[in-house]
C-alpha cells in the first residue's frame, strides 16, 4: 500500500491536495525537480521488476530515481491515492528516421480532470508541467514549446525550441493499458544489447534555470543555450556526484 505522506515529502511537496489542474501542475513539477531519470541498477545488475510496489519501494524508501516504468508507474499510484483519474497509456519513441519504436516502449499518463492531461515524469528532457491533451495547440514552457499532432488515432508529441524546428518526441494512442502490459517491455529495455539503456550510464534532472546530467563519467550542466562538460577522472568521484548533485546513494 502507498503511503502518500512520504511520497509527497519525497518530491518536497506539502499543502491540500484538491483534484484539480493546478494541484497536478504542482506534483509534476515538484516530481520532476527532486526524482532523477536514472538506469543505474542496470548497471548494477539488480533486476527491476515492473511491479507498484517495487517502484514506490525504490522511489520513496529508497529515495532512487528510475526509468519511464518507474517512474510514471509510481506517479500514477500516488495520483490515484490522491483521487486523481489515471490512464497508462503506450508511447512509441520517434526515431531519427521518421519511425518509431516498439509499442509499450515508453509509458505515460493520461489523467482526466474538467479535460484531460498528458502526464510524464518519465521521459528525461522533455516538459516539465503537465500538457493538455488537445491536438493542435502550441504550449509554451520554460523548456520550449510543445504541441500533439493528431494522425487518425494517433497522437505525436512534438517539441521546439529557440532557433529549431519541430522534433517528435514519441507517439501514442489513447487505449488504455495495464501494468502488466509493460512488463515484456521493461525487461528488453534492461537486458537487451539493442537497448541505449545498457549502452550507458545516465542519470539526469532539470534544474531551476536548466538541467545537470552524469553520462558515464560526463558532467553536463546546462544553463539555457549554454552547456558546459566536465569529465570526472574515478569511480568514487562519480558517486559522489551522484550524491551531491542528484541525491542517490548507491
């Protein structure tokens, strides 16, 4: 069972929770700001298991970031204990060559409130307040402009930024999934040579003015346009990073 006090003290997050749209823009944000995309146990060679408990487990007692499965996962157990409509929905990462990924390759949030919302503490650099799910719309954010192009049934998410042009980030469909749906999924995703996430270590998380990162043994922090790198030169010198910079204890 969830205990909401301590998920909402994970993210920093204190006063009335109503269902509401501003209340849900405040979760995400705060999610997103203290929970770092990370893949570290794979790297570790722990198996992660694509189960509720084990997320809120990891994520909260733990207080250890996590890939889309886990994160959304758990965000959507919390949402749901707060009394929040909440949809699992399968996203298909946009590939450079105009394709797509494998369904169940991403998972994201619907929830439904007076419309419904996109919600995702789960993708890395992506939009930081929750977007409505509306076609067609330009949805200005600190992190750029984003938008949902609709195909048939298709929607596609869409970003831009100051001096790009529109990139798709992944696609989807509003069917609505189980868990268990993403479990084959999860598993390729942390076992297979094929996955980018058993080609590198990441661990990332948006900042008040931009966005650190720990790839491998790459320091990046960027601020607005500007990024700067910084190689750390040990293993100990990484963990500490981690535990400085992004709160993990390994």
């Amino acid at each position: 069972m969830i205990n909401v006090d301590a998920y909402l003290a994970r993210i920093g997050f204190s006063g009335p929770t109503p269902c509401n749209a501003e209340t849900l823009r405040a979760l995400h944000v705060s999610h997103m700001r203290t929970v770092p995309f990370e893949n570290l146990d794979i790297w570790l060679g722990r198996p992660i298991v694509c189960d509720e408990v084990s997320f809120l487990h990891k994520l909260v007692d733990l207080r250890r970031g996590g890939f889309c499965y886990e994160l959304n996962g758990a965000f959507a157990a919390l949402l749901r204990a707060l009394g929040f409509s909440v949809t699992l929905l399968s996203g298909r990462v946009s590939r450079e060559d105009g394709g797509a990924s494998p369904e169940f390759d991403h998972l994201a949030l619907r929830v439904d409130l007076e419309e419904p919302w996109l919600v995702d503490v789960g993708f890395g650099d992506s939009f930081l307040e929750p977007l409505r799910l509306k076609p067609d719309v330009e949805q200005e954010q600190a992190r750029g402009r984003f938008r949902i192009v609709q195909v048939d049934d298709v929607m596609i998410l869409q970003r831009i930024r100051p001096g790009e042009f529109w990139k798709s980030q992944y696609r989807f469909t509003l069917t609505p999934y189980r868990l268990s749906d993403f479990v084959a999924r999860c598993h390729y995703q942390q076992t297979s040579p094929e996955s980018h996430f058993t080609r590198q270590r990441i661990c990332t998380l948006p900042t008040q003015d931009g966005r650190i990162t720990l790839s491998d043994l790459k320091f990046i922090h960027t601020i607005g346009q500007h990024r700067e790198e910084r190689q750390l030169q040990s293993e100990d010198a990484w963990r500490s990073m981690l535990s400085e910079s992004f709160g993990v204890k390994l």
